[in-house]
C-alpha cells in the first residue's frame, strides 16, 4: 500500500514531496450559526486546501444563480482567498442534500435547457473568478443517468471551447456522487461520465445514521462483522474500488471525509455496534440538527468515552444514553493510504477552527490531511506573476462586488498596441488624449486596454469616470443599493416592484434575484400600475405660467395653447433616443394678436425631457424668435428652429397648467441578463477599484427622463 501520489497542474512548475489534492467545502450557511459556531469565509485557511468548494448555489429558470442575496458578496471575498494562495483553486457548487432532484431533471431534461444552464454557468463562474463546478445532483434516478451524462459531455466541451477562444484555463468540472451501490448503478453510466469528469467526489459517509434502529458508524472504511445482505457494500473501501470497476480512473476518485459525527439515542443498556437505538441524539450545540454534531461537538458533552471498531477501522463515542460515530486523526491515517487521486472533506465550519474544543489546536481534522496529502513546503519556481505588484484584499472584494453589482452599458474593451508610457504610473484609468469619449484602463501587467464611454460622454480624470461633458446641463441622481434579505420580494422574476415600507423608493429585480433599492426623485412616489415614479395623487403645486403686455416675456410650461387667429411656424424637429428612451421636444408658441383668455387646461405628458424656452415679445409689428435650444437627454439632442410671428398688441393670459410626467423606467437595464455579461473582464483587469466610478456614474444619463418633475417656473 503507497501513498496517493497526483501531480497537479498549475501555471508553474510546482514541487512538493508528494502532491495530492484535498478539496474543502465551505458551508455558507455557517455564517448563520450562533456565538463560536459561527463560521465565515474570513475564517478560512487557504493554504490547507488544494481546492476550495463554495457550497451551494440554485437553479431558477434553468440558469445558474446565487441561492442568496448575500452570497455575491461572499463568492468574491472566497475568490479573494486566491491572493493569500496563488495555487489555490476555487468551485462553486450546485445542488446539494437538500435540494432534490427536480431542478436538476428540468433543466438536464431538454438540449435547449442543457444550453441555457451551460452558457449561465459559464458568465457566473468567469464573472466572480470561480476556477470550475462541482455538479452536487442528489441523487440521479435511472431515468436521469442518460440526461446527465449528457450535462457533464456537454458541460466539457463548452468548458473546453470557452477556454480555447478566450486563451484562458479552462473551467474545472467536477460532481459529487453515491457512494451506494444501488444508487450508483442506478444513476450513473460511471464509464461515459468520467470520460468528461475532471474530479469524481465520492460520497463516502452517511451510509448509516439514526434514521436506522440500530447503532451503526456512517463512514466505516470496511466491511464490519455484524454486515449482512446490502449493508455489504457500505463501506468507504468497496464504494471507491466499485467506482475505479465500474470505468472511473483511480486518480479521478476523491474519498470523502466527514468532520462530523450521526448520534444515536440508546434504548437499551448496550453501547456496542449494533445495539438497539430509538431515534437521533440531542441537536448539535452550535449546528442545531439533532443527531449531526461537527467534530468539535463531539468533545463538548461531558462524559465522552471513545473506543475503536477494529473491524471497521473508525472510532465512536458513547455519552450517557447517546452513540455517535465518527472520524479521529489514527481513522483518517489509516484512510488515505490508499491509491486515489486525493480526499475532500464536508465541511470546513465542522473542523475544530477555533482551537478551543479539541485540545488538538486549530483546524486538527482538516491539518491532518493536509499533512497526509499535501505534505512539505511547496517550492514555487518560474512564476514572474507572482512578483507583480497585488492590490489588496480589501481593493479586490470592492472591486468586483461593485463591478458585479453595478450595471453599466456595456463597454467595448481591447488591448491597446503600442501603449508606450500610458502604464508607466501602475494599474488605474488614464485619459485617451486622442479622444476624450475614451480612455485606459492598465492592469497589473503593464497592458493598457482601451475602453470607450457611452455615446455623448467623456472621461475625465479628475474623478476617474464617464460624465457629460462641461456644456452638459446638471442631472439628478439616484441611489442605488442592495436589498439585504430581500426574502421573496423577486420571486416573480426580473422587473421592477414597490417597496411595501416606503413609497417613495421600489426594488429593482434583476435576472440572479438580488433586488436592488432604488429611490424616486424627490416628491415623487412609485406606481405599480406604470412601473414608475410620479406624482402622488395628493399632489396640488402646478407649474405656473406668468404673462405680461407688451413688450412682453413669456415663460411657458411644456404645453402648447394657441389663440385663433394665430400664425405660427415651427420647423420639423429630430429626436435621437437611445433604446428605451423617447424625447419630445418641446414648442414654444407665441401668441397672435388678439385678446384671449386660454381654458384651464390639464395636459398629462409622456415620459419626456422638456426644457421652457425664454421668448421675447414687442407690440405691433412685433418680432418673436424663439431661440435655437440644444436639450440633451440620454443622451438626445433636439433643436426648435426659429420662429417669426409678427402680431398687434396682445394681451394673454395662460390659464394654470398642471402637467405630470412619469418615468421611463430608467431602471430598465438591469432587467436586462447584463450582469454576468460585464464579467468576464474581469480576471484581466483586477485592479480595478477606480472603475467603481465610470459604472456608477454611467446610470446618470437615464436619470435625465425624470426632468419634468422638476419643470422650471
């Protein structure tokens, strides 16, 4: 018997006296857990693992998605982990023991589904810097082995494709499987799927636990003296061998480690394997399921008495009235001694991570493989990477939540050739200065890429950011955060919904179900019934209209009202709107001579920018010229041509007008699947902490629509 011996391939050449890969998942839901049970991605060690395994995400419409809102956050600040440990590789997975098979039947059920899902999964996982998937399906029916195997083919060759045309390493696929023979023979055409596998994680616990009526270890690594019939089979040794039979290469077959323990409730006197047992033990102190203690639960209750099953090759303890198995550092020695290509272990938040339980010192279950598997000091040679200049952590996590978070338009981005000395002060952004609608954003390499404004902006380095120009008019702003705890207030999809607590602000819902809080202008309140922000209907200030004889100045609201006889010109008008956005260019009209008292009048305007022109006015024969006027709305440029009228004296009076404008919902684009879309840029540019402010600032143009509830006097 030897060692596990696998060489892993990175981008340098690495050396260590054995190598072997120990793949560790983190719970998320451990951030939950009470006092010290709590367990965050902060408190992981990224140097005791080869690979890192975010536990889990979800499936809504058959794409890949966050399962919380809150998660976003910590894929990033997981991904970060990578800084500490440039040889790390990090998964996301997908599924889980909880999640069934429903999701995963649909969305595998059908090639145009398959497609949709993969596609998904390959903008997230690039988006946030994850290096591969571990497919968590449990478990496959034998009506779900053909469809799957079809997933994990196609999932390789997409991997594979994605890969090759964007010059990058390709995404890492790896599944989590039975470790049940029924099951396995079930669900699972093992020789076909581990063609398309990179890593197989065999399930090798919970073979038995307090859902039997007799004591039982749920992780033994042989065949113990009291199995008989199918129990045979469940054991550690038989599932890897009976995958490694059945096709699966030995060094694709990962053995699993649970650093838990399944408690029994005694119903007799006897404590031995086998004696008689009426239902789970107590509720974990910290984890709070009843019959699961974390390892570091197993030393907490007092009286603990452990013993070993010879057989078996694991120990269990025995408190009081209640059984527990598990696995200890002389079980684990005795486990890894077997040829496969390495181990994993559920989970990370189990381990002892605080040093205060064990009397073994921080993290003894998860070191203990370290150190079977992943032993000595890894040499790192031939990787000018590493010298370069790193932001820090903090930089990191904010830059690509606020990338991932923000939706900007998109922005054409190439390497600019010959760059010369634009890089020469480090990473940043740097102005074009052969075109102020562009500029360069330098990564840590040196590279200069080039990226350009939306249309009508330019960049200015005094803030690092896409703006108007200086000849640009002002535009309000809104506030954009991310609900926390949003609950189900997405659960109807993408779109834009009231906010129960206030009604002058709406959630924003885009395509992952994160709902992001946005607040309406000033004064105004959110309607459902059009999706946007408008006057409350207790609203009574209307714009006023002031006349005076001539020579006369007129100030008039966007309305038009026009006195018989009237002769007026007024030349065709050009509206430019980007999509989803319409303007209406406002006209001016002077009144003929003649004596008129206008009708009150409530005109009720469409989602436009209008802007009130000055107009001069002299007695007879008088001349008005309404002045050429460029309004720009998101952004549109208008021009009224002028206009001639020539009238006797008049007296007019305009009647009050009230006008109320709703919004175009400005919010529109991040309905869009836009998200995972700006993503993929983001493993070049890392340094990236002054884009926060081009993609923040680049929403201002929509905030133009909003004008005409702010119409000048």
């Amino acid at each position: 018997i030897i060692p596990v011996l696998l060489v892993v391939a990175t981008p340098c050449e690495l050396h260590t006296s054995s190598t072997s890969r120990l793949m560790c998942y983190y719970n998320s839901k451990a951030e939950g857990r009470p006092a010290v049970g709590k367990f965050r991605v902060s408190d992981i060690d990224p140097n005791k693992c080869t690979h890192l395994i975010f536990a889990f995400s979800d499936i809504r419409k058959n794409e890949l998605v966050p399962t919380a809102v809150n998660d976003v956050q910590q894929y990033i600040e997981f991904n970060a982990l990578k800084q500490r440990n440039p040889l790390l590789k990090t998964l996301l997975a997908v599924g889980g023991e909880k999640f069934g098979t429903e999701k995963f039947r649909t969305m595998a059920g059908s090639q145009e589904n398959r497609e949709v899902f993969i596609k998904s999964v390959i903008k997230l996982l690039r988006a946030i810097n994850f290096d591969g998937l571990n497919l968590d399906w449990r478990y496959p029916a034998e009506e779900d082995k053909q469809i799957f195997t079809k997933l994990c083919k196609e999932l390789e060759t997409a991997f594979v494709d994605e890969g090759t045309s964007n010059n990058q390493e390709r995404l890492i696929l790896a599944t989590s499987v039975s470790a049940e023979k029924s099951t396995i023979d079930a669900g699972y055409d093992v020789k076909h799927i581990a063609m398309h596998l990179d890593f197989i994680n065999v399930l090798t616990f919970d073979f038995h636990g307090p859902w039997e009526s007799v004591t039982a270890h749920h992780s033994p690594l042989f065949q113990g003296s009291q199995d008989t019939g199918d129990a045979i089979y469940s054991n550690t040794a038989f599932a890897l061998e009976y995958w490694r039979d059945q096709g699966a290469p030995e060094e694709k077959l990962n053995m699993g480690f649970g650093a838990f323990g399944r408690a029994f409730y005694l119903s007799s006197s006897s404590s031995a394997v086998g004696a008689p047992a009426s239902g789970p033990g107590d509720d974990g102190c910290f984890t709070g399921e009843e019959g699961f203690w974390a390892y570091y639960e197993v030393f907490l209750h007092g009286g603990v008495q452990t013993h070993f099953i010879s057989d078996q090759k694991v120990p269990y303890a025995t408190t009081y009235s209640q059984w527990v198995g598990f696995d200890d550092t002389t079980s684990i020695n005795t486990k890894v001694t077997n040829k496969f290509g390495g181990a994993f272990v559920w989970s990370l938040d189990l381990d002892d991570f605080t040093g205060q339980f064990c009397n073994q010192g921080k993290c003894p279950f998860v070191s203990q493989l370290h150190n079977l598997l992943v032993p000595g000091k890894q040499l790192i040679k031939n990787c000018p990477y590493l010298k370069k200049k790193k932001n820090s952590i903090s930089e990191y996590i904010s830059n690509h939540l606020t990338q991932y978070l923000t939706v900007s338009p998109t922005t054409d981005t190439t390497t600019a050739s010959g760059s010369g000395g634009v890089c020469s002060e480090g990473p940043g952004l740097y102005p074009n200065p052969s075109d102020p609608h562009s500029y360069y954003n330098c990564d840590n390499f040196g590279v200069a890429h080039h990226q350009v404004c939306p249309p009508s902006l330019v960049f200015r380095d005094s803030c690092k950011c896409c703006d108007f120009s200086t000849t640009e008019t002002s535009h309000p702003k809104t506030t954009t955060t991310t609900a926390s705890g949003s609950g189900g207030l997405c659960s109807e999809g993408p779109g834009l919904y009231p906010n129960p607590s206030d009604p002058h602000s709406y959630y924003n819902c885009d395509n992952f179900g994160v709902a992001h809080h946005q607040v309406c202008p000033p004064s105004l309140v959110f309607r459902d019934s059009c999706k946007c922000c408008d006057f409350s209907t207790t609203e009574t200030s209307q714009p006023k209209t002031t006349t005076t004889s001539p020579p006369t100045t007129t100030t008039a609201a966007p309305t038009t009202t026009t006195a018989a006889p009237t002769t007026t010109t007024t030349a065709p008008t050009t509206t430019t709107a980007l999509p989803t956005t319409t303007t209406a260019v406002p006209t001016t009209t002077t009144a003929a001579p003649t004596t008129t008292t206008a009708a009150p009048t409530t005109t009720t305007a469409a989602p436009t920018t209008t802007t009130a022109l000055p107009t001069t006015t002299t007695a007879a024969p008088t001349t008005t010229t309404a002045l050429p006027t460029t309004t720009t709305a998101a952004p549109t440029t208008t021009t009224a041509a002028p206009t001639t009228t020539t009238a006797a004296p008049t007296t007019t009076t305009a009647a009050p007008t009230t006008t109320t404008a709703a919004l175009q919902q400005p919010q529109l684009p991040l309905q869009q699947p836009q998200l995972p879309l700006q993503q993929p840029q983001l493993p070049l540019l890392q340094p990236q902490l002054p884009l926060q402010q081009p993609q923040l600032l680049l929403q201002q143009p929509q905030l133009l629509l909003q004008q005409p509830q702010h119409q000048a006097l």
